[in-house]
C-alpha cells in the first residue's frame, strides 16, 4: 500500500463516521446514566466479550494466522452506523443502538491497539508479529474516527436542517466506500480468493452468529425488555468491518489481514436480512420506552 491509498482509505472512514455524527446529539451520551444496566452490558459484550470470542473461534477452528489476526481485529472494531438502521428496521431500541455505537466509538479508540497486538502476538509466529505502536494508532484513529465525529455532532448543533439533508447522502456513501473496499480486496488477492474466503466465511458467520445469541440471551437474563435485548444483540453482532478494514490496510500495511472483515462485510448483509425479518415479524412485546 501507498501513502495515497492509505490516505485515501483514511479521507473515506471520516466521511463514515462524519455522517454518523450529523446523527448524534448530547442526550446519546447521557443515556448511560438513564439507562445504566442496559449501556453498561451492552459495552461490556461489545468491548470485552466480543474479542474473547473472536479468540476462541480463531483458536477452535486452527486458523491461518492472517485469517486468525484478521478476526480479531473484526472483532476490536464493534458497532457501525449500519447496526442502527438494522436496530430500527428490526424494531428494537433505536436510542439505546446510537447510544452504543457512540460511546464504544470513543471507547474503543483506547482498547484496539491493545486487543490487535494481543492477537498478532498469539497467533503470529514471532518473526511474522505486527505490534502496532499503541500511542500512534490511538492517534491516528482518533484522526479518522472521533474528530469526524465531534465535527459531525458540532455541525448538527449548529445547522441542524443542514445536518439533516445530509444524513441519507452519508448513509449511501457508506455503502458504496465498503463496497469498493471489499471490490480492492477482491482484486488484491484475486489468485487466492476462493480459498480465503472458504477459510474466513465460517470464522466470520460464526463470530457474527455466536455474538447476536450471546448478546440476546445475556440481556433477556438480566431481564432487559425484548426491544432492549434486539439493540443489544445486533450492537454486539454487527461489527465495523470499514473500520477493520482501514486499520488492516491503512495501519498495519497488511491487505491479507482485512481478507476477514471483508468475507464479514459481505455475509452481513445476508444475516442482517434475517434479523430484519425475525425480529421485525416478531414485533416487540413489550413497550419500546421513549427515546429521552
């Protein structure tokens, strides 16, 4: 990769998450202590539990190192503007969704450099190991991520109108930049694809699959309401693969270690249909509160 590419890669996730957020507003944040129980697992699934399981199926299923590391860093990257729109369509707790992806937006600025070389370290052969420098990839990151984020917000705060006509032109511009990202990924290891891809589609479907029940389950256990667990659920099942990717690419120089994130990105939509439809034909029984 090239400084080009990898500024280009950097000018697109801002974009992303410049358009995240225009979406944002105070009340985002300040739902942690009107909502603690709820904020409080559902970071600690996304931050905590998530990566732990990203390590056993890396682990269980013997992957190859790049695919192994790719995962984890999936995994260190929760959450996304997509989880929203998933979280509204499938009729769950739409503030409590945007409460989690801000705050682990800003969390996980802290905890990724961390949790990434703690997986290279392990699955890595000691002369193959990528250690990020930790100070660096906490500021490039925040470059990329948070300043895109507080700008979108400050917009927002001062020309909502504006903010507003600009919320479905963000949204579509996502989809086209992780489209094109997975397009390069595709063209970038085009000798190897269908082997990799074999290889990463399990690893992947699992970690998304295994977090959503995780997520599910844990937050009916703690006796949150079923709108409140199907936020939950999708906030620790929908990862940030843009996010995985420019990391992968951009950071860490490496196009093989974004190869998951991209089989990811590409096995969401199909599974985000089907939580749309589950959980939507399900219907929340019990009342939605409303939004503070």
């Amino acid at each position: 990769m090239n400084n080009l590419s990898t500024i280009l890669l950097g000018i697109c996730l801002a974009v992303i998450m410049l358009g995240m957020g225009l979406s944002l507003v105070p009340d985002d944040f300040k739902r942690i202590f009107k909502k603690p129980l709820a904020v409080f697992l559902g970071l600690f699934l996304q931050i905590v539990a998530l990566p732990i399981v990203a390590f056993g199926i890396a682990y269980a299923l013997a992957l190859p190192s790049f695919i192994a590391v790719g995962l984890i860093i999936l995994a260190a990257c929760p959450g996304g503007p997509t989880s929203n729109l998933i979280t509204h369509l499938a009729k769950g707790d739409t503030a409590l969704s945007v409460s989690l992806t801000a705050i682990s937006s800003f969390l996980t600025i802290l905890t990724i450099p961390f949790v990434i070389n703690f997986g290279t370290s392990f699955f890595m052969s000691q002369d193959q190991t990528i250690l990020l420098d930790i100070p660096d990839t906490i500021k490039k990151i925040m470059i990329v991520s948070v300043i895109p984020i507080v700008l979108g917000m400050t917009i927002r705060k001062f020309a909502p109108n504006f903010a507003s006509k600009m919320a479905k032109p963000t949204k579509i511009a996502s989809a086209v930049i992780l489209i094109v990202m997975i397009i390069g990924i595709v063209v970038k290891e085009r000798d190897n694809v269908i082997e990799y891809f074999s290889q990463a589609g399990i690893a992947t479907l699992s970690l998304n699959v295994i977090t959503m029940l995780m997520g599910y389950g844990v937050s009916r256990l703690f006796k949150l309401n079923k709108a409140q667990a199907t936020s939950i659920s999708i906030e620790t099942g929908i990862q940030n693969g843009t996010m995985a990717i420019t990391i992968a690419i951009g950071i860490m120089n490496r196009v093989d270690l974004s190869i998951a994130a991209g089989v990811y990105s590409l096995i969401m939509f199909f599974t985000s249909g089907a939580i749309i439809f589950f959980f939507s034909r399900k219907g929340a029984a019990e009342e939605v509160p409303a939004a503070e």
